[in-house]
C-alpha cells in the first residue's frame, strides 16, 4: 500500500469504523512523519539551507524549526 493509499484509508476511517484503531494508526502515522521531518531537517542543513528557507517550506516560523531542530 502507497503512502497516499494509506492516507486515503486513514481519511475514510474517521469518517467510520473503530476510534480505537483509528487512533493508534494515527499515533503511527504522527511518528513516522515526525522521524520523516527530522531527516529532511538534517538533510537541508547539511545541504546549506538556512533555518529560515527550511522553515519557509514546512510552513513555520524560523524560530520554531530552529527551537526544536537547532540542537541536535
């Protein structure tokens, strides 16, 4: 199964069927995504994007994307 088919079946699922399922693929999901981001971060940074062109694309402030990857 695809990414975006996974996406469409998670979408369909919280319209109906089990909560609990629903959640848990969610919880799954977030932090799969969340380990996707971090990578990327790293990846920008080592490929000389700014924190603010790496924020721009993620869609948040520089200082948050600084604020949570800045350390590491």
């Amino acid at each position: 199964m695809t990414e975006q088919e996974e996406n469409a079946v998670t979408v369909a699922s919280a319209e109906s069927g089990d909560p609990e399922g629903l959640l848990a693929r969610i919880a799954r999901q977030r932090a799969e995504l969340e380990r996707a981001e971090a990578i990327a971060v790293r990846r920008a940074r080592v490929a000389g994007l700014t924190w603010q062109e790496i924020a721009m694309r993620l869609g948040v402030t520089k200082q948050a994307v600084h604020k949570r990857y800045g350390s590491r």
